[in-house]
C-alpha cells in the first residue's frame, strides 16, 4: 500500500481465496460523513440488541436497528426482527453505495458502538433469510475501528481499519469459508455507526 491515500488503487481487494471482499475507502466526504452520524444517531429508532448464547437471552451494550422494504423479516442468534420503513438518509446513503458497487440491496442492519469497549465477536452473515452468496455492503461513520478476517479452516488472518465514511463489501463465498469480527478496544472512546445493507431472499 502506498504512502499517501490519494496513491492507493482502490477498491482494495482484501480476499481472493475462497471469498471476494473488497475495501472502497471513503466513499463519503468528512463533511458528508458527520451529516450522515448525527443524522442516523437522532432518527434511527435504536434498541439494544437481544441474542440467544448458549440458550441464554442476553441484551448487548451496543444498540441495533433493521430498515428495510416492506414486509420483511430478518433472523439471527435465534430473534426475528421485521423490517422498519427506509428513512430518506438511508435511502440516500443505499442509492450511493448501489451506484458504486452496481448491487442492490432491500435491507439494511445498523449497529451503534457508544465507544470502542463495544465489539463484536467471530461470526458470518449466513443466515438462511439472505439471497445465498450475495454481496454485504458495510458502511461505517464515526470512530475509525479495525476490522478482523479469518479463514475457518486454516486461521489465516486480514485485518483494515474501516475509516470514517469508508465501504468494505463481503460477497460469493465470504460468508461461508471466513469469520468476522469487531474487537473491543480502550484506545477508541468515540461512537461509531455501521451499516450492513443486505438482500433478503424474497
């Protein structure tokens, strides 16, 4: 990687072996990014998040909300979650990344992190209410946090730091052959956004 971003080719692709993911950097200008953050922490109808771990309810620190098209209904970690309607930010925001990526999505999964003490443990987006193999675009704004690969059969690593405004899309086999995750950090005491716009099979 070069020295100076202006250098750098992207997107960047981050896997090649048994996956596709690729790293856009800032799709977003600084000025477009805090407009978006202080949009989504006001409007979005947050909630903290409820899983299922080792049959235990648990409610996660960090807070989640799921927008989509209408009717829809996403499960994971053993909840369902229907789908709220699109705000116009967020519309906004999809019409961009659907421009650069020339994917579509339906949906969209949205995480706020209060500080970098909140993460996110090993785990894929394969749950069977999405489209097999279609593409997962993550959008991130607010605190630049590091983002963790790992293959599931021989541990191989990768590992970027998602910047403020910046668009990683996962796609083909990603899901199935590695893991993910976000992992805590004291270093980081600034709230972060991210947005995982997905297809939901229909």
């Amino acid at each position: 990687m070069k020295l100076f971003d202006d250098e750098i080719q992207y997107p960047i692709d981050l896997i090649s072996e048994d996956g596709d993911v690729n790293y856009f950097g800032k799709l977003f200008s600084e000025e477009e990014s805090e407009h978006y953050l202080e949009n989504l922490l006001k409007t979005i109808q947050w909630k903290r998040d409820e899983i299922v771990l080792f049959g235990k309810k648990i409610t996660t620190k960090r807070k989640v909300a799921w927008y989509g098209n209408a009717g829809l209904e996403y499960t994971y970690s053993k909840t369902t979650k229907v789908a709220l309607s699109w705000t116009a930010e967020l519309l906004k925001i999809k019409t961009s990344i659907e421009a650069k990526t020339g994917e579509s999505f339906n949906s969209c999964l949205l995480n706020l992190y209060h500080s970098g003490e909140e993460g996110m443990g090993w785990h894929s987006d394969d749950e069977k209410d999405l489209t097999r193999n279609s593409a997962i675009a993550s959008v991130s704004f607010g605190a630049e946090r590091k983002f963790v690969f790992k293959h599931r059969e021989n541990k191989r690593t990768v590992s970027i730091n998602l910047e403020n405004g910046s668009l990683l899309v996962m796609k083909g086999r990603t899901q199935k052959n590695w893991v993910h995750r976000l992992p805590p950090t004291k270093k980081v005491t600034d709230s972060r956004i991210n947005l995982t716009f997905r297809t939901i099979a229909v």
